[in-house]
C-alpha cells in the first residue's frame, strides 16, 4: 500500500482552480496541478484496503459503483507514493489507454467508492491518474509501439469517440490492420465536439491521435459512411466492422409554438459550433451567440453544465436551468448508504460561475417548459410549469405557470438512441431504446462480422464506459478474426 497511515496523516488536496473571474475570460482549461511532494501524498492517502471497491464496477441498487474500467488504484497510487512513476503508469495503462481523457472529465465513480469516503474524504484518484499520464507525456514515456507482429485482418471501426478510440487501439495491439472512419473533420467524437475547451483541451486528443498513428492506426476523417453503397463496401473490404457511432439523436421537447420560434438549438450542435469558434474553425452563427442575450437551457446533466459555462463565457446577459427532476438532498439519505453512487446535489464548474457571475444558481428544479413565445418568429419568452412525480410519471401542477424570459434556448435533455441511417444501410436490428442490438457477452450485431459499443450500443453513458466497451468488443473482435480467445 502507499503509506500505512497516509490517509490520517495527509487531508484530500485537489488540483486548484483559476478562480471564476479570471477564467471565465477565456476556454483555456481552469485546473492547475499540484506541486510533486503534494500529488505524493495524495497517492499515500490511499489504504489498499481489503476490498477495493473503487475498482470494482459491481452493481448495488441499480447503479454502478467504482471504475468500469477496473482500474489497478491502489497499485498505481502506492506507486505515486514511492516515486516509482513508470511502474504506476505501466499499472495505469494495463487497464485505462486513455487516462488523459478520464482524467479530465470522468466524475469518478472510484472515489465515490473510495473507502476513505465513508467517514473522510476520498483519495483523489481522478486527479492522481492525471498526474501519470501528464508526466509520462512530459519526459517522452508515450511512444507510439507498434505490434511485434500482423495478423493479416482486416478491421474497420466507424466512429473516433472514445469507444472507437478504444476499440482501434486494442485491435491494433493484437497486430490487426485497424482504419477508423470518423465523419467530423477531427477525431474525437464528444471529446472533441461535445466537450468545452476549457473542460477538455483539444490539443490533448491531437496529441493521441499521432500517438495511435505511429503505432499504424489509419484514421479517414470527413467520411461518412451511412451510405448504403460505402457501408457496404467495407463489408467487402474488410474482416470486420466495428460500429461506435454513437447515440447522437437528441430528446425533443415538446412544448407549444417550439416549431415557430427562432433561437432554439439542441445543445450538442450548440457547442460543436462554439467549440469550432475557439479552434478557429469557422465563426459562431450570429443565431447561436449567447452574447447579450437571456439564455434557459432545458436539462440538468454534464452537457447542460457545459452550456452553462459556455455561455458565461460569451458574455451572456443571463442563464437559467430547468430541471424536471426534483432537487437531490444535500446529505446521503439513511436508504442510499456508501458505496453507493451518492444520489446528492452536485455543484458543478458551471453552477459556480454562474453564482459568481449573476449571484444565484442557475438551476430551478422540478420544473419543464409548456409553451414558447415568439414575436415575428424570434423567441422572446417561455411558459413554465412545475412538475412533481407520482407513480415515477411527471405530473403538472395546476397553477404554478410562470413566464420567464428567453432569447435562446438549449435543449440538453439526453438523448433517444443512435441515429439510423447506417443501421438501416446495413440491416441492423435496433433495440427498443434505439440502440444496436448486440449482447453484452458478444457485442455481435444481427449481421454477421459486424459489431458494436458504447453509446450506440448501451445507450447514452459516460465517457469511462464507452472505454471499457470498446475495450471488451475489441476482445470479442479478436476472437472472431482469430478463431480462439487470447485470456
């Protein structure tokens, strides 16, 4: 283990943050690292306690609990300890190839599940992975490897999020020729075009996308593929297809007079537009600017949090966030015990600089859009109403309408599945979730060499997952393209 009373020798020390004023003056990422000594006594915090559930991934009411990814924490954090970095970050990385990416914006199911947690405060896992893989970039420790030897297949992965990420890189190290297919102009998926700069720095997955290229990965990007004649000529081409297109159809909302207003957007194609303006892409459509303007974002996750910043940002003259859910408790209740996930109420980067900003949070829960106001077809206003739940099943309050003012509006209300068009090019059965229908245990789709992970897969989850699922296909890809198991 780290140090056998670290944990009650040193207290959990975070990476500091550029306070709210200065840094929402730009998207640079706002996280500054610890000093060395400091990130080493983070790593003597951590017990290696008997049962680690921080790397279990077991299930307990219905939620998952520790890394997906099984992740080695307290081998890799005794290591951090003893200043044996390229031992921890080959521990690292025998389980998570991406942990620049985790680092950034996994909301670390394994320190929730840290025993630390239950009566102090969790070891900083997140933060310490972050530390090795920072460092191993650093000194010139990644280097791209290519296998040993071929084995002469063929496989295509449509997609470079992070499942497709993953899983082109566990088929390449069984030596097969992996070309991934991405229809953005850059790799990336969501980390690229879903995720703010000043969450997740774009130069961070350039960098890994030379590293996979000198271990021989191919990547073919502004290819769309969901052409039936295209899909199948990589069938023909190719060995095996590997499907991680994700699950980008967004929910709608449904709300009165929506169709006539302008200024409403989905928020994904909100911030791929402001994530293109900081990258220098292509300007922000004047539609889209949040400069000025009342701003309501519909939903309450990451993405609706990442708007939220992204706004401030841009100068705008106000935001609010509406939540149909009611708001989570402060404190863990007696029924949701460690190690649980803590089903509590979660402040997020953008909810402080909204405080900061406009002196309130941004945030008003239990509540959803019935009605949308337009003049001359722009949006001026919304009708609100308050929503309680009985039987699991929103219900309206009768009397609680309110008017709120709204220039632009931000739908980030999840999304319903993937989109269809390269399915139905290929033949694939959907589930009733509008996911590729492909079993857990063999990630094998209706169509023979054909398969298929993360969010396309699964449905909408976190980027950790979609890491692991790529992880798993690729085994079970290997396995088809071989004809035996390797483990």
């Amino acid at each position: 283990m780290g140090k056998a009373t670290g944990f009650l020798e040193y207290e959990r020390a975070e990476n500091t943050e550029i306070p709210v004023r200065e840094r929402i003056r730009s998207y640079q990422e706002f996280h500054a690292p610890l000093s060395e000594e400091t990130r080493r006594k983070q790593g003597a915090r951590c017990m290696n306690c008997g049962v680690p559930f921080c790397q279990s991934a077991m299930k307990l009411s219905g939620m998952v609990v520790g890394c997906p990814l099984h992740n080695l924490i307290p081998e890799w954090n005794d290591g951090i300890w003893q200043g044996q970095d390229l031992h921890a970050l080959a521990r690292l990385l025998k389980t998570n190839r991406f942990p620049e990416f985790t680092g950034r914006v996994c909301p670390a199911l394994c320190e929730k599940a840290c025993i630390c947690g239950q009566y102090d405060d969790p070891v900083t896992v997140r933060d310490n992975e972050l530390f090795l893989i920072e460092k191993a970039y650093q000194k010139g420790w990644m280097q791209g490897t290519p296998p040993a030897s071929e084995s002469g297949r063929r496989a295509a992965v449509i997609g470079a999020g992070p499942a497709g990420l993953s899983a082109a890189d566990a088929l390449r190290r069984r030596g097969h020729c992996v070309t991934v297919y991405e229809r953005e102009d850059e790799i990336g998926g969501l980390l690229m075009y879903g995720i703010p700069n000043m969450k997740l720095d774009k130069s961070v997955i350039l960098r890994r996308r030379r590293l996979m290229e000198a271990e021989g990965i191919v990547f073919r990007t502004g290819v769309d593929v969901r052409e039936k004649r295209m899909a199948g000529r990589l069938l023909k081409e190719n060995d095996a297809l590997v499907l991680c297109c994700g699950a980008k159809r967004p929910r709608p909302l449904q709300a009165e007079g929506l169709d006539r207003a302008e200024g409403v957007f989905y928020a994904v194609d909100f911030l791929k537009a402001a994530t293109r303006q900081v990258l220098g892409k292509e300007p922000l459509p004047p539609a889209m600017d949040a400069r000025g303007r009342r701003v309501v974002i519909i939903g309450g996750g990451d993405t609706g949090n990442d708007c939220i910043g992204t706004v401030i940002r841009m100068g705008c003259q106000s935001v609010t966030a509406l939540e149909m859910m009611p708001m989570p408790p402060l404190e863990r209740r007696p029924d949701n015990p460690w190690p649980e996930w803590p089903r509590t109420l979660r402040t997020d980067y953008g909810h402080e600089e909204a405080r900061e900003v406009f002196g309130a949070d941004p945030r008003i829960f239990g509540t959803t859009v019935r009605r949308v106001f337009e003049e001359e077809g722009k949006l001026t206003a919304l009708e609100t109403v308050e929503v309680v739940f009985e039987k699991g099943r929103p219900v309206e309050v009768k009397g609680s309408e309110k008017r709120i003012p709204c220039d632009l509006l931000l739908i980030a209300a999840g999304f319903v599945g993937t989109e269809k068009a390269l399915p139905e090019a290929l033949g694939l059965s959907l589930t009733e979730r509008g996911c590729a229908q492909a079993p857990e245990d063999t990630f094998a789709t209706s169509v023979p060499g054909v398969f298929a992970a993360g969010d396309m897969r699964r449905g909408q989850s976190l980027v950790v997952w979609a890491l692991a699922e790529g992880r798993a296909c690729a085994a079970r890809v290997d396995e088809y393209l071989m004809g035996y198991r390797n483990g």
